[in-house]
C-alpha cells in the first residue's frame, strides 16, 4: 500500500485526500462481488450542530475529488461551494484511479492488479459506494447535491436511492439514461483501447497509446464546431501539424500523464449503464418520483448530452427549473462557464 493509503500508485499528487476502507464484501448490480471496498473523498468546511449544512458533489468521468481544482470558478468563500457556510464533500467514483478501488487496485485474491479482470460496475454501484461514505460520515440530510455529465447521472441516482434525505438537486448536462450517440462514443473509445496490445499488461502504462486515442475521440464531443474554429485554426498555409491535430495528440498526452487505460475502458462500460428508470417502470415513473426542488441546466450547443434530454427531465421532474445557457463551448460548458453557472445555481437555491 502506497502513502496515499490505497494499495495501487494514484498518478498524479492529490493533496488532502482522505479514505474511507469497507473492509467487507461490496456487491456489485452484476451480481459480482468486490471483497472490500476503499472511497477516496475530500471535504471542505464544517457541518453545522443541526448537521444541514451539506453540498454532495458527485464529480464527472476524469476528475477527481477535490472539487476545490476542477471546479473552482464554484468553490471559495462567496461562491456556491462556500467552506465558511457548507460542508462539501465529493467522493472520487468507483473505478477511478484516484484512490478508490479499481481495476488498477491489488486483487487480494491473487495479489496482483485486477486488470482487465475487474467486474463490471454501474452508476448505481458508484452511488451505492457514496451511500456507504454518507453512512461512515453520519451524514443524515444532504442540502444539495450536485452534479455535471456523469456527475449528473450519479445525482439521479442519489436522489432515487434518499428522496427524504437529498432536499435539492441540480443535474447539469445530464440525462435520464445514456443515449445510443454517447454509447456509440464510449464503444469506439473501447475499441481505440483495445487496439493497443498492451492494454491488457499488468503495469499502469499499459494502453497508453490507445487511452490517448480515445481521449482525442471524446474531446471532439466534449466541444464544438466554431469552438475548434476559433480556438484552433491556422493562419498560415501548412500542409501538416495543424493546430487542431496538435491540440488533440496533446489533450491526450495530458490524460495519459494523468489516468490509465484500464481505468478509462472501465468508466466508459458503467455510464453505458445509466438508465435511471431501470426495473423502476420507465424513466418517466422513475423522474416522478423526485419530488425534491430540481434545477436542470443545459448547454445550447451540447452534441454530447444535448438539451433535448435535459427537456425530457424537466418535463417529467415534478419541481424543476430548466435553464438554458448559450455557450461556444460545447458539453465542456459546464466546467469552462462557472461565473454564469454559479450565478444560476445561486439565484436558484439561495
């Protein structure tokens, strides 16, 4: 077990992180079972006497659980995530490497990695794993909780599993299940992987190359036409190394510095499986029964998860806001345009 208190080497520095270890069996909706279970999480603030000062944040595919850096346009005093008035916690998801188990944790059965052998998990196994983490924390109402993209999937979930406990949501570019548009996506990032015949080693490298593939795949989804246009057009007359090729082949080193490929194919199987309505009766049933204040945002130029979708949930949650914000930033909108995104929120819950 490494210092970071997690028994496979986390790839870049994360100052701060703390670790709840579920030393027992951890059942996943497969039918699979983990043999125990490490959530690693950040908090910040305090929680007040009545214990009703909490912000929940469930992060996005890559994050991690410092929200204080990937999301700071929203954290500090005056913002939405004020330290000196909430206690905000974010949990880093299951099957991520940045500290809680996954397929690059050590198999205690075999001693090595589990690799390509982890099972296969869900949104709803993610959230069962922040549902044990409340319970650690004795946690008892969550006055918030808040979520973009798959961090909006895993709020959904939260919200059907404690519809007495979370008292308000906001989903930013979600949905209620995952499109065929974005499996179609996740698939042929899967297979760029796969290509790469060493995706499959026992070594964190493994796969880098077609992790830096299939980074470039989602970062053309992640944006937009005229964003690419006029952040990465050429002013001279090359006939090779275009700024927009650069800016792909370096978006992918970047993640490549910083993920692993098992990781990524692992994450991209469980939002495949969102589907909030799932043996619940449909999703309209499912969204019906979130009575909680719900504010929905959408991006108008979102080509990931387009403001369609966020249509079908504030049609079908009973108490929702739907708010559309125009950006040139595509689905990364949601991380890029946080003074306006904070200003919303705020005007919203507050």
């Amino acid at each position: 077990m490494n210092n970071t208190g997690e028994n496979y080497r986390i790839p870049v520095e994360i100052p701060n992180l703390q670790f709840y270890h579920h030393q027992q069996p951890f059942p996943l909706e497969s039918g699979a079972v983990l043999p125990e279970l490490t959530v690693a999480y950040h908090t910040f603030g305090k929680l007040n006497a009545e214990k009703t000062n909490v912000i929940w944040v469930c992060h996005a595919l890559t994050a991690n659980s410092d929200v204080s850096d990937w999301w700071s346009g929203l954290s500090g005093p005056g913002k939405v995530y004020d330290p000196e008035k909430y206690f905000i916690i974010c949990a880093n998801i299951l099957g991520s490497c940045y500290g809680s188990t996954c397929p690059r944790s050590i198999n205690p059965a075999t001693g090595k990695a589990f690799g390509v052998d982890f099972p296969v998990f869900t949104i709803r196994d993610i959230v069962q794993a922040h549902e044990l983490l409340r319970r650690h924390l004795s946690i008892e109402e969550i006055q918030l909780c808040i979520g973009g993209s798959c961090g909006g999937h895993q709020v959904l979930e939260f919200a059907y599993l404690l519809p007495e406990r979370i008292k308000n949501i906001a989903l930013l570019v979600t949905s209620a299940r995952e499109t065929p548009w974005a499996i179609a996506i996740h698939e042929a990032q899967r297979m760029a992987i796969q290509a790469d015949p060493t995706w499959k080693d026992d070594d964190d490298k493994g796969g880098v190359a077609g992790l830096m593939a299939a980074r470039g795949m989602g970062l053309v989804s992640y944006r937009t036409f005229d964003a690419y246009k006029s952040g990465q057009i050429d002013i001279d007359e090359k006939i090779d190394d275009f700024r927009a090729a650069s800016y792909i082949r370096y978006q992918g080193l970047k993640l490549e510095r910083r993920f692993y490929a098992q990781c990524y194919w692992y994450l991209t199987k469980a939002l495949d499986t969102h589907h909030i309505g799932r043996g619940r009766g449909g999703a309209e049933a499912a969204l019906g029964n979130l009575k909680m204040p719900a504010l929905v945002l959408s991006i108008d130029t979102d080509i990931l998860i387009p403001p369609v979708e966020q249509f079908f949930l504030a049609e079908h949650l009973p108490n929702s806001k739907h708010i559309q914000l125009p950006s040139d930033f595509g689905h990364d909108g949601f991380l890029i345009e946080t003074e306006r995104i904070g200003k919303i929120i705020m005007d919203w819950w507050k």
